[in-house]
C-alpha cells in the first residue's frame, strides 16, 4: 500500500462548521484509503460532531486549536495574533511535513495570508493564485486566478497559465491545454493595459498551448481549458456563474411546478434532468487548489457542505502523487535558467 496522503483540515472555517465539515471528513475517509486526516478545531466540539460516526479511527487524529480566525477579521492581524487557531495550527502542519495537505472553508483572506507566510511560496512563484475548476458544457475548465491577486502583473498572469497547464494535464488528464486569456473580445489588439502586455507574453510562451482570448460568454462553452485572468475578473467570473446557474435552477423549479401539465413533464424528465444538472454542480469538484505553495492548500466555499469538503479532501491524493508543486517548481527553475542564460550573454560585438 502507498504512503498515506496527511490532509490538515480546518474544522471550524465556514458557515456550516463543524457539524458539515465532520461529515465531510468521515465520507472522505469511507471514500478513500489513500488519506489519513488531522483535523484540527476545538476538541470537545470536533468529538462530539464525531460521535457515533463509522470511519476508520486509525486514520483520523484531532488535532486540539483553541481560537477561530472569523471573515470579520483583517487577515493579517489574525495570523498574527491568534496562533493557535484552526487555520493557523493546519498551515503549520503543513510547513513542518506533517500534512502533505491543508483544506479549509474559513477566512480566504487568512487562508491566502496565513499560507504564504507560514507554508511559503516556492522559489521563483512570484504570486500564488486560486484555481477553482469550473463547469462548461464539455465538462470543465480551470479557472485562474479567482481570488488571490487582484494586482496582477503580466508576468504574474504568465506563471497562472504555466500552473494551470500542469494541473490540467497531470491531475484532471487533459493532454496539452488550452489555455486562453479573459478578455471583451478575441482580437489580439483589445483588452485593457494588462491584457494587452500579456497576450504577446503567452503567445511566445512555447510550453503553454495558447490560444488566445476568450470571451466570458464562451467559457461555459468549454472554449479553453485553462482560463487565464487576474483576481478581481476571476471572481466576477465565478460569482456570476454561481448567481446564474442558481437563479436558472430556480426558474426550472418554478416552472416545472407550475402546473399539471408540467409536473406530469417534470416527473418524465427527472432522471435525465437530474444527470444534466449534475454536470453544472460546482460542488463535485471540490475547492479551489492555491498553486504556487510549497504545500498543497485547497480552499472550499464558506458555505460548503459536507459534499464539497469532501471532495476538497479527495482531491489531495492526486496532487500529492502527482507531485504538482514538484513539477511546478521544476517548470519555474527552468524558466529562471533561461532566462538567466540569455541576459548573461555577452552581446556580438
């Protein structure tokens, strides 16, 4: 049997921590035997949301944190301050080697904070970034930077498509992505100043398969596969796909319910209308992994439910065997390499 995957999980981030949270964890461990998981929160409570649960005890260890960093706080000062909270005890398992993988639906920022300074960046990443995958009608489409960079540089941008390009290809099996950046429209010469100074940038980037922009519309048709942008576009992406795909639902609801006629549809249509909006769940992906850590942090919505921790959990073993952040690093080495060649030589005289 293969080394265990060691994921830290907050117990206490999120709206519905920790009773979901819990729950997610022990339909992880059922789920896989490949985890082993410290999940760490106030212990009385965790114990007491564990009580009478099936999973194996062997593979689950409660790690006690007496404090709580809440979104109300500035992310800074809580990582600074309250040391021992649930978020801040996991990056420091994560930071010592003694979880391969952190999970939280707590505070983004003091997730986004907390991992940089306690876990850190690997060297050369000049900017982690948030990588939620998406769904689109060929299945779905990663999604980067959604949260974490809403200053990007076009050099930043640069190193998104090369992370979203590995994850892609080694943890979601699509084989030389298409990567595209956002944009108002597919000609080269629009775009706003940082659109316009990284498209030529990817366009010359030969380990990447670039090709081009990408309009909003055409995300959800599957376009691209790596879908490049920086944070405050991204969010507005996601936030927008999350409005919509709920307010849609909701009028298919309404209208299937409406009358005899369309109950009697309703009712003949189910199975297949089940697995149609199955395919648009946000939800069975799991988080959003921070690529660009020397650890692996994934973070989920502050409203996940237990479906969705536990798919953040599960979707640690592949990172982990895959070695994402491994193959990152070694990607940017090379870059820096190149780079580092080209300056140093001399010019003809």
């Amino acid at each position: 049997m293969s080394e265990l995957v060691r994921v830290a999980v907050d117990a206490m981030g999120g709206d519905n921590a920790p009773e979901a949270v819990v729950q997610g964890v022990v339909d992880a461990l059922n789920a896989s035997k490949e985890i082993e998981v410290l999940l760490v929160g106030d212990q009385k409570t965790v114990e007491k949301c564990l009580a009478g649960a099936q999973y194996d005890k062997e593979r689950l260890q409660v790690i006690h944190a007496s404090e709580v960093i809440t979104n109300n706080e500035a992310p800074t000062v809580a990582i600074k301050k309250k040391k021992d909270s649930s978020i801040v005890v996991s990056q420091r398992l994560v930071r010592e080697g003694k979880a391969d993988a952190f999970v939280s639906a707590g505070s983004t920022g003091a997730v986004l904070v907390g991992s940089q300074v306690l876990i850190g960046r690997i060297r050369g990443i000049e900017r982690p970034a948030l990588a939620p995958l998406i769904p689109t009608t060929k299945g779905f489409s990663l999604l980067i930077d959604c949260g974490a960079n809403v200053d990007a540089k076009p050099s930043n941008l640069v190193q998104f498509a090369k992370m979203g390009s590995i994850y892609m290809e080694n943890i979601m099996g699509r084989k030389n992505p298409r990567v595209a950046i956002v944009n108002i429209g597919i000609e080269e010469e629009k775009g706003n100043a940082l659109v316009k100074q990284t498209y030529p940038l990817l366009k010359e980037c030969k380990d990447i398969n670039f090709i081009g922009s990408i309009e909003a519309r055409e995300i959800p048709n599957g376009y691209a596969d790596v879908i490049v942008c920086e944070a405050f576009v991204g969010n507005v992406i996601l936030k927008m796909y999350e409005g919509v795909a709920g307010a849609l639902m909701g009028k298919v609801k309404e209208t299937m319910m409406s009358s005899l006629k369309t109950k009697i549809g309703a009712l003949l249509i189910k199975k297949d209308l089940k697995k149609t909006l199955k395919a648009f769940d946000a939800s069975a992906y799991g988080g959003a992994p921070m690529l660009g850590l020397k650890g692996l942090v994934v973070k989920s919505h502050g409203s996940s439910n237990a479906k969705e921790i536990k798919q953040s959990v599960l979707q640690c073993i592949a990172f982990k065997q895959q070695n994402i952040s491994g193959k990152i690093a070694e990607t940017i080495t090379i870059d820096k390499k190149t780079t580092a060649g080209s300056e140093e030589k001399p010019a003809a005289e």
